[in-house]
C-alpha cells in the first residue's frame, strides 16, 4: 500500500474478508494507527457495510479476559460492532466457505430494553438497560494472518467479528447472579472448557457499562433492541469442519454450533 489512510484501511480490510485472504499487521507499515485512528476506521467500515445494505443491529466487547488479553499481547477491552448479515440462526451451522480461519467462543449476551448512553454508566445502571439474558455464541475470524495483531489493528478490523449466534430463550436479569452463572464448553460431546460470568471484567454488566461509556466518547449510544455480546467467557475454539460446539449455561440454557464438512 503506498500510503495508508482511513479509506484504505477500510478498503483493504474488506477486500481481505471478501476474499477470504488474510494479511500482515497494517501497523507494521502504518505505525500512526493509534486506538482513535483505529475506531474511526472501524467505523467507516461499518459505515460502508451500512451503504451496501447492512443494518446495525448491536455491538461487542471483545478481549474481556485478562487470560485473552494476555494470549493475544493485548491489553484492553474493545468493541466492535454488529449488524444483520452477521447474525446466525439458531441451528444454522459456521458458514466456513465464507470464513477465513474461524474459532468460536461462549458469550452471555444482553437484549436491551432501553437506550443506554454513557458517560458515567455504572454496571447497575446498565443492567437495569436489559430486557432479557440470553446464551450466546460468537464466531470470530480475523483478517490478519495467525489472528496476529497489535491493538490499533483489531479495532479497525471491527474487533474481529464475524457471526454470531444468540439464543431463542430470554431469561430476565432479575434475580440472576451473572458473575456467578456458569458454562461448559464441549467439543463433539467431549468437555474442553468451562468459566463463570466472573471472566468478563468481572461481571458482563461491567462489559456493558464499559461499551456505553466507551461509545459515548465517540457520541454514541447502545440503543433499545440492540444486542450486545459481553465478551468470551472461555477460550476461543477452532471451528474445523465437521464439529458440533456446544455451551450448558447453568440458567441460561444450551445452545449448539455445528461446522459443516467442506
Ligand atoms: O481474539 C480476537 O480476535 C481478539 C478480538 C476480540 C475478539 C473477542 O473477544 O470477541
Ligand atoms: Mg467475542
């Protein structure tokens, strides 16, 4: 690239999903790409994928983990966002053809019932935002080689979103104990993980506070209908053709991905 800017990075990011082709660290020729370069660069991405017909429909958090954050030699939450044509069906399988090298992880996922503007959202304020609790999936895929990135590069690359899956059953955050609530991960019937709420920042509402105040910075806001995913509870794991991914909440319910083989 001969001189990076927003509309390139933008440019070459798409070009790199659409065709399923995975690249170096843009930082590595394009050092000034700092965190707020890199917001708005993700989303003048999104305002591209709006243009072609993509609806907003949420927004993520990812690297919630201090274990995540340390694997990826990176040290921050951040949020990415989310619209229609990444949401997957429940029962839908990982629509590898169209993916790079996915990996899917378990999410506590909010539907909200308000609009939820920082600054200053506390986790109490923000889960007094939700309407519902679901089980959820994400599948993540990265447009850098290896999911080898500094932070300025996973940012702009909409934190590595891909699909993501949230199910049907809508549990009321009344009464839960969400850092509490545990899951088990398991890959075609073997178990391979398990965590509780606690893995993300603590407790998913502190996720959730944390995109409100975050996205007011940028005056924006979690609006009434979105869905927001929390963050990873467990480790991201490979979605290799052939498998079937399942998560038991212990109040959330199950939900489970298949992989299909090709
Ligand atoms: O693992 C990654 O690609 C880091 C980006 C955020 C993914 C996530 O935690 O949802
Ligand atoms: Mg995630």
């Amino acid at each position: 690239m001969a001189e990076w800017t927003i509309d390139t990075a933008v440019d070459e990011l798409l070009r790199r999903e659409r065709e399923r082709q995975d690249g170096g660290r843009i930082t590595d020729q394009w050092p000034a790409l700092d965190l707020g370069t890199a917001y708005r660069v993700q989303d003048a991405l999104l305002a591209r994928k709006v243009d072609a017909g993509e609806r907003v429909v949420g927004v993520k958090l990812g690297l919630t983990s201090r274990a995540k954050q340390r694997r990826m030699g990176v040290d921050s939450p951040l949020t990415g966002w989310l619209t229609d044509a990444m949401v997957l069906p429940e029962g839908a399988p990982v629509p590898l053809a169209e993916t790079i090298h996915p990996r899917v992880e378990p999410e506590i996922a909010f539907t909200m019932g308000e609009r939820l503007a920082g600054p200053d959202v506390t986790p109490e304020r923000a889960l007094a935002a939700v309407a519902s609790v679901h089980a959820g999936f994400e599948v993540i895929d990265s447009r850098y080689r290896d999911f080898s990135f500094a932070l300025g590069d996973v940012v702009a690359d909409n934190a590595s979103s891909c699909r993501f899956v949230v199910s049907s059953t809508a549990v009321p955050p009344h009464g839960l104990d969400l850092a509490a609530e545990g899951c088990r991960l398991g890959i075609d019937g073997d178990p391979v993980d398990q965590a509780t709420g606690t893995a993300v920042l603590g407790h998913p509402a502190a996720a959730l506070a944390l995109a409100a105040n975050d996205l007011a910075r940028r005056g924006l806001a979690i609006e009434a209908g979105w869905t927001v995913l929390t963050g990873g509870l467990t480790d991201a794991v490979l979605a290799e053709p052939g498998r079937t991914i399942t998560v038991d909440f212990d109040t959330l319910g199950s939900l489970s991905l298949t992989t299909a083989v090709g």
